[in-house]
C-alpha cells in the first residue's frame, strides 16, 4: 500500500528551481533512500515531506500526516534531561514516561536518562533524537543524513540499531544520505537524483535479503550501479 506518494514535484527559490518533476512512491514498511550529488534536492525533498516546507509545485501525498523527523544534527534541548528531551512535546502521563523509557532501553542509553545533553557524546545524542522521534507512535520516520557528523564506529552501530528498530516497528522509512555503504545496507529502494535541478535518474531495488553483510559481492555491483549512475565511477562489472 502505498504511504507516501510525490507527483510532478517541483521546488523553485525565487526564481532558480532546485527539483524539478521529481515522481516516487514508497509503500508501507519500506526503507527507501534517496541519494544524489550536492544540490540535487535531496534535503529539499524531505523537507517538503516533513512539512517543514509547504511552498513547492506539483502533489505530495502522505498518509501519516505528522511524520517524526531525524535530523543530521540531534538538535536537543539543553536544559533539559535526556527523558524530557525524548518528551518534549508530548502529555507527560505515566503511560507516556514508560513508552519513552521503553524507547529509551530500545537505543541502548536507558542509563543516561537523567543526564543532559552536554554529557552525551555524539552517538549518545543521535540515539536520543531517534527515540525521541520513535515516541511520537508515527508511521513514517524520515531520516536526513542522521549520522554524517559521527565516527565510521558508532555510525556502524546506528546503521544496525535502525534497522533493528525497523524488523520490531516496521516503521516506513525514508532516508535521505550522500553515503552509498549506509544506503545499500540499510534501503529496499535507492532513489538517485541528479543534476541542478534535481531528476530522479533512477529507483534501484536493492534484492538483497536484510540483515545484509556489509562486504557483500552483490552489493559492490550495486554500489557500482550507483557510481555509475551519478557519473562518479564506471559500473562494476
């Protein structure tokens, strides 16, 4: 079934367009990525799904009309604790405090929630952002680089917790990344953008069972595919 659904979208500032007759779908519980070269719209696309930006041309549909929203940066409050963070926003019922906890103990940092943002490192603080926005019981989860600011460790181990979070919620999931390994690790669907402005060069169907190995062969052909697509590299043979 399809949840999210983009028809002839296109994005001017003043008067240079940025994306321009971008058309996709995405169905229930899947993860899609879109990747694509600098300018191209990818974080524009987002936003316009996110509803942060309602100023575009063409259709976006949505089922969930108040998706959560993971950022590059965590972008916590920083008078508050770890748990209010993860509330903020939210009726604090004791219905509520548990789920939080719950999600919480699902990114693995249950014993930093009395702890404030400027003791968490920044892994800490992503999987803080990723719980806060897991509370908020939504369907759709869009994700905008989440962990381009972190170390290749701890973004491994956020890679694989996301995608943990995806097998036990089956939250749909759209994941905009400039990091081909993050995509092919983690995507049923690679939207590739290209150009300014922005066309959707082409959607890849990653078949490749999840959980994936991340030195998989058919991956690299994959990777090659998309190297290719984006002028970057000639296909993998």
């Amino acid at each position: 079934m399809v949840v999210i659904e983009a028809k002839d979208f296109a994005k001017y500032y003043e008067e240079t367009c940025v994306v321009n007759q971008v058309n996709f779908s995405i169905e229930r519980e899947e993860i899609v990525g879109i990747i694509g070269t600098s300018g191209s719209g990818k974080s524009t696309i987002l936003r316009a799904l996110s509803g942060l930006d309602a100023q575009y041309e063409g259709q976006l549909y949505q089922e969930e009309q108040h998706p959560s929203v993971v950022f590059q940066e965590a972008r916590l409050f920083p008078w508050l604790t770890v748990l209010d963070n993860v509330l903020f926003g939210l009726a604090q019922t004791e219905e509520m405090i548990v789920r939080a906890r719950m999600y919480l103990q699902k990114v693995g940092i249950e014993q930093a929630e009395r702890l404030f943002p400027n003791e968490l490192s920044g892994g800490m603080a992503q999987r803080v952002a990723i719980a806060r926005a897991l509370v908020r019981k939504t369907s759709v989860l869009l994700l905008d680089e989440p962990f381009s600011a972190l170390d290749a460790f701890t973004k491994m181990k956020l890679q694989r917790l996301l995608l943990d979070l995806w097998e036990a919620e089956r939250t749909t999931m759209v994941l905009v990344t400039h990091d081909l390994e993050e995509a092919l690790y983690l995507c049923d669907r690679i939207i590739v953008l290209h150009g300014q402005p922005g066309l959707v060069k082409a959607t890849i169907t990653i078949d490749v069972p999840k959980p994936r190995r991340r030195d998989d062969v058919i991956l690299a052909r994959y990777k090659g595919k998309l190297l290719k697509l984006l002028q970057l590299e000639e296909e993998v043979e």
